[in-house]
C-alpha cells in the first residue's frame, strides 16, 4: 500500500514541479512553493516508510543513512560539464 503511495507521490511532485515556469507573478511562485513543500515533505515522509517496510526495523538505521549517501549523491553523477 505505501508503495502505490509512494509513487502517486513522486508523480505528483513531478507534476507541481512541471507548473513551476507558469508562475509569472509573485503570488504564483508563492502559490507554486507552498505546494511543492507540502508534496515534497509528504513524499520524503513516506520514503522512510517504504523503506522501512522494505529493509526491515533491524536494518533501518544502516539503510537510511545509505538512502541519504545515494540522494546526496544525486548531483555529483550528471554528465560532466563541458569544457572540463
């Protein structure tokens, strides 16, 4: 069930953050950045709950702090910069 839940989550953030260039105004980017921090801390709190569905109470120390390594991670594995 927190599966389904995770992913209509993500989906839902993808969609709020595909509506970020439509906000022209400041009360639109207002508007804009107060749903993608209600989607986003929604989806961050059911990531911990998969995952602790996934790995088990035992484990779930060890895997969150491989979660948090792999998502710090995320920037640092883009294509390279050209001209580098």
């Amino acid at each position: 069930m927190q599966v389904q839940q995770l992913i209509a989550s993500v989906i839902l953030l993808g969609t709020v953050l595909l509506l970020c260039p439509l906000a022209s105004s400041f009360s639109e980017l207002a508007a804009f950045s107060a749903a993608y921090g209600l989607v986003y801390g929604a989806t961050v709190a059911i990531h911990i709950t998969v995952l602790c569905e996934v790995v088990g109470i035992n484990r779930l120390g060890s895997a969150l702090g491989f979660f948090m390594l792999i998502r710090s991670s995320g920037g640092m594995l883009g294509p390279p910069i050209a001209g580098e």
